[in-house]
C-alpha cells in the first residue's frame, strides 16, 4: 500500500508495511508472473487486515495489484455486485 499513514489507522497494522509495493503490482496475471503473485499472496495471508484491505480495493474500484491476498479478476465479480439495500 503507498502513501503516508495516519497513526492508529488500519493500515499500520498491514503485514506488507516493510515489503517493497511493487511486490503487489505484478504487471499482469500471467503465468510468468506467478511467483510474484504467490509472494505477495504469500504476505497478505497473514495481515490482520486483510479483509479491510480487500474491501477497500473493491469499494474504490482498484483494477491493479494484489489487495487482500486477490488479484483484480477475483474481486471484480464483487466490484460488479449489486450493493446491499438496508432499510
Ligand atoms: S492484505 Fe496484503 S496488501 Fe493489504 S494491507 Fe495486508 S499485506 Fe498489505
């Protein structure tokens, strides 16, 4: 994740904080970008923020990188996803 972060927000908990960001931004899903991909996967698997970071990507509509641990072609099937209504 890029840019400065405020103390106490969710992200100064992201297992990533120490990782160099282009780890996450593979230039494309092909195979031959596998082990980036696995690697980066490899540290969202265990940040505690994980399913923050992943809907954070989907409610902002990132189409680059690994976010939580998914590539853009698995959450975009959420991206497209009718919002829940609430009364
Ligand atoms: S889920 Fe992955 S990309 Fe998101 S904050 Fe955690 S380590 Fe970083």
């Amino acid at each position: 994740m890029r840019g400065p972060i405020p103390p106490g927000e969710w992200r100064t908990f992201a297992a990533c904080l120490d990782e160099d960001p282009d780890l996450f931004f593979p230039p494309s899903e092909k195979r031959r970008y596998v082990a980036q991909i696995f690697e980066a996967q490899a540290v969202c698997g265990r940040c505690r923020v994980r399913r923050r970071c992943a809907d954070l990507a989907v409610s902002s509509g990132e189409q680059f990188g690994v976010w939580g641990g998914e590539l853009p072609s698995q959450r975009r099937p959420r991206m497209r996803a009718p919002k829940a209504v609430s009364d």
